[in-house]
C-alpha cells in the first residue's frame, strides 16, 4: 500500500455508528477525520427481535450522509462492520441491503469473537510497545467483549451479551436510579460474565485497559471530578454511582464531561463496568485511545497481502482441527483456482482467494461423517468463530462447500453473480478432476465465461486418456440445468 492512502472504518454499534478516516503513513494509520452519530439501534429492537421501521430509518439515513463523505474511496480501502444489534436481529438483511446501497460499500456482520478481535487490534495499536500481559475490556450497547493479549496478539477472546443499551433498557427502563436498580444490574452483569472468570482471571493480566464508549465517558466524568485523566478506579466508580443515586433520574442528570448522548445509557454502563471490576478483581483501569474502528483499518492493511492475511491462517487452522486431507485439499484449491483465472476478469485475485479457502475446505466435514460431507462442511462453516472471517463471508463459503455436489439449480444460492456461479463451477469442476485424489492433467482444458454460459474445451486426446473424468465433466452439464447458466464442453 502507498504511503498517503487513504482508508475507511464504519462501526455500526448498537449505541452510535462512527466512521473514521486514516492516512496510511510509514505503516502506520494517522486519523484524518472522525465522525459520530448517536443511533440507538441497539433500543429499536421490538420483541420479536426486528428493528422497528424508524430503527432501520434512523440507521438509513446515517450511513447515507457516511457514504456522501465516503464517495470516491475504492471498495478495498472501505471496512464497514456491525455488532451485537445486527448479529440479533431478525430482519438484518433487509437492513444490510438497504444500508449498503446508500453507504456505497458492503456491511459486514461480525461474529463477538470476532469482534474482540479488532477491538484488541484497534486498542493494541495505539498504545505504546510492551510485553505487558493486557486484559482489554469492551462495554458496548448490546455486548461486552474481554480479549487477553500481548503486544499485537489477542491470546483469549470472548464475547458476552450485556450492554450498556440493552442493561439501560432493562433496569433503568423509567430512567429511574436507585440501590435497587443497581444491585439488580449488577448482579444480572455478574451471572452473565461468570464465566470468564475460568480465563480472565486476575493473575493472567498485569494491565487493564478500557476500550470505547462507556470507558471513555466514565474516564471524561472521573477526570472532570479531579481524578486523574485517563484513569478508573474502583472508588471513582463508586463516587460516580453516587451522583447517579442523587440525582435520581437520567433526565436530572448534570455532570461535567458526560456528553449528551451518553445520559440515557449512563446508567446501564456504570452497573455492567462495577460489575467488571468486582468479578475480575480490577482496581484500577486505564482508557485506551484505539477501539473496534481502528482495528478494522488495521486489518485492511492485513488484507492487502495474503501473506499477512488472518484467515489464511485460519483456514489452515480449521483444515488442522478437523483432520483434512490437506495434500488433496491443495490439489482441488490449485486446481480450482487455476480454472477460475483463466474464465475471471482482471484483477480478480480476491475472489479467486476466496475459491482457494473454500476448495481447502470443501472436505472439513467428512470429520463428522462422510456421507453428505458437504453438508456437515457447510453446517460447521455456518456456526463457527473463525478469526479474520465476517459472518457473510463464511456464510458464502459455506454455500460453496455445500455446492459442490448434487444439483445447482437446488442451491439457495445468488446464481447470478458471475463471480459467485464461476466460484462454485470451478470448485465443482475441481473436485471432479481430482476424483482420482491425485494431481489432474488439465494442460488441455480451456474455461471460458461469457453472459449466462460456461464453455469448457476438453480436446479429444484428453479426453480418450482420462475418461473417468471426461464422464464427470459430462454430468456436470446436468447439473447445471435449470440455472441462470448453461455449461458447454466442447472438443470431446
């Protein structure tokens, strides 16, 4: 990546949706432009867990002026991604659709592990270097994310749903503060986060680090008190639960250095942050500079080289774990990728990336059972925590690895992206050519792409030395019926 690139990170939060804009600079990301909305997705729940219409409106209408800011910014130098209110809802994608037309790039939905990841990222990154043993904690509106890490390595991560929004909601619905509530939250929090206890233990970390909207608006309020900057405390919590108590009412509430937008939710945070500091034995936390935002402009820079790129390792990870037969693996991932650039548009090495990590995969679920592997492949794709991943995009790998057997047209699958169909016809093709479990002669075999038809030239020599093959390329034309595309062999 040049130096003077310019990057962008869209939070979608379930309080507020931020944007913020970097230079890249010498490997590093310098901040050239901040900006903030007070949203409240996270409140615009109904009780069948679908935003409510003027939840989606007000989401809507902020990514729209982000996306007016954003315009002109390659689609690879964007990272958009969405949390614990858009993991929830029912109706995300009719969200997800809308929202990504007038932002102008792709929403990623990501997993609370994965989450945490980019919070570590975003945090570790703008804080100085040190073997310290970090414990970063995350309150966020609908869930709270613990990661244990060193220098640029989250070692433990997890996710827990309690957050502010969701706590304010619930135990301060009146806006109402008493002991009552209080007590009522806390020990709500506590049950919820009991059992990070087995990891997030006090004697594994030596620094506490608070990330994002509660820790920094309890960090302003403690320092306007006169505590020192940067800095809470056990006692300052107290101290700060106690003006709450006094005033009685979030909309009585007056407090130097707590802005506007964080009243309502005040409440909610405070109980899930003295929950925190009780079960972990914390005394004392700093607030860290860097959040979710800046980690995900970090991982694009990760993006950019595949040789930096998280979830290549990750795919490797999970071929490890679930005991795949990796010389095959790499022989259908080559295979595969190697049709696919002959039949892609320039500059299609992202995609063809992707094809790579899905035929590395297509046989992760023979583990659970060999028959309808595929199926257990796509099943285990669809619920795993897989670092580096978005929930989208291990959904469509998981498509792909369901997709390489039985018929096309019975796949609930978006076949008419030319990317997606040319993906899964390479894939299948792969796995057909490499039935033997040995490297495939394809020195003859042509793939060509035009509108709504494949053509695959497979000469006559070919395919009188491989019949077993040429039969299987055969069938695949069957299975392509009744698609948006037709499959042409021809020369055989």
């Amino acid at each position: 990546m040049q130096n003077g690139t310019l990057l962008a990170a869209v939070d979608l939060g379930s309080n507020s949706f931020r944007l913020e804009i970097g230079r890249f600079e010498h490997g590093h990301i310098h901040k050239v432009e901040y900006l903030k909305e007070t949203v409240r997705q996270g409140n615009g729940l109904d009780d069948n867990r679908n935003l409510t219409q003027d939840a989606l409106e007000r989401g809507w209408a902020c990514l729209a002026r982000f996306g007016e800011r954003l315009a002109g910014f390659p689609r690879e130098h964007v990272r958009a991604v969405a949390t614990q209110t858009l993991r929830e809802a029912r109706n995300r994608d009719d969200f997800l659709t809308r929202g990504s037309e007038v932002l102008g790039y792709p929403i990623d939905v990501v997993s609370g592990i994965e989450e945490a990841r980019l919070i570590y990222q975003g945090v570790a990154r703008l804080l100085p270097q040190s073997d310290e043993r970090r414990l970063v904690v995350d309150i966020g509106g609908r869930s709270t994310e613990l990661i244990l890490g060193q220098q640029f390595s989250p070692k433990s991560v997890a996710s827990f749903r309690v957050g502010s929004v969701a706590w304010s909601s619930r135990y301060f619905a009146d806006g109402a503060f008493t002991p009552q509530a209080f007590l009522a939250a806390e020990i709500a929090a506590k049950a919820v986060l009991d059992e990070a206890l087995a990891v997030f233990r006090r004697d594994a970390w030596d620094v506490a680090y608070g990330s994002s909207g509660t820790a920094g608006a309890v960090g302003d309020v403690l320092a306007a008190m006169g505590g020192p900057r940067g800095i809470i405390t056990r006692s300052g919590l107290e101290a700060l639960r106690d003006k709450l108590l006094r005033a009685q009412s979030a909309d009585r509430v007056r407090m130097e250095g707590l802005k506007e937008d964080r009243r309502a939710v005040i409440g909610g945070g405070i109980s899930i942050l003295r929950a925190v500091f009780d079960l972990l034995d914390i005394d004392e936390m700093q607030v860290a500079q860097g959040a979710l935002r800046q980690g995900a402009l970090y991982d694009l820079l990760d993006r950019e080289q595949p040789e930096t790129d998280l979830r290549t390792d990750t795919v490797n990870a999970l071929m490890q774990r679930f005991a795949v037969d990796t010389p095959h693996a790499d022989r259908v991932a080559e295979t595969a990728c190697k049709l696919f650039l002959q039949a892609a548009q320039p500059d299609s090495e992202r995609a063809a990336r992707k094809l790579e990590w899905a035929a590395k995969l297509h046989e992760v679920g023979c583990r659970i059972s060999h028959s309808d592997y595929h199926r257990h492949g796509a099943y285990i794709l669809d619920n795993t925590d897989a670092a580096g991943f978005a929930l989208p995009e291990l959904h469509r790998l998981s498509v792909l690895v369901l997709g390489q057997r039985g018929k096309v047209r019975k796949l609930e699958a978006d076949l008419s992206d030319p990317i997606f169909a040319l993906q899964l016809l390479c894939l299948r093709l792969a796995v057909a050519l490499c039935h033997a479990r040995r490297a495939p002669d394809i020195s003859g075999i042509r793939l060509h792409a035009q509108p709504g038809v494949f053509t695959l030239s497979a000469p006559p020599p070919w395919s009188k030395a491989y019949p077993q093959s040429a039969h299987l390329l055969q069938e695949e034309v069957t299975a392509w019926q009744k698609t948006p595309w037709d499959l042409h062999i021809v020369g055989d």
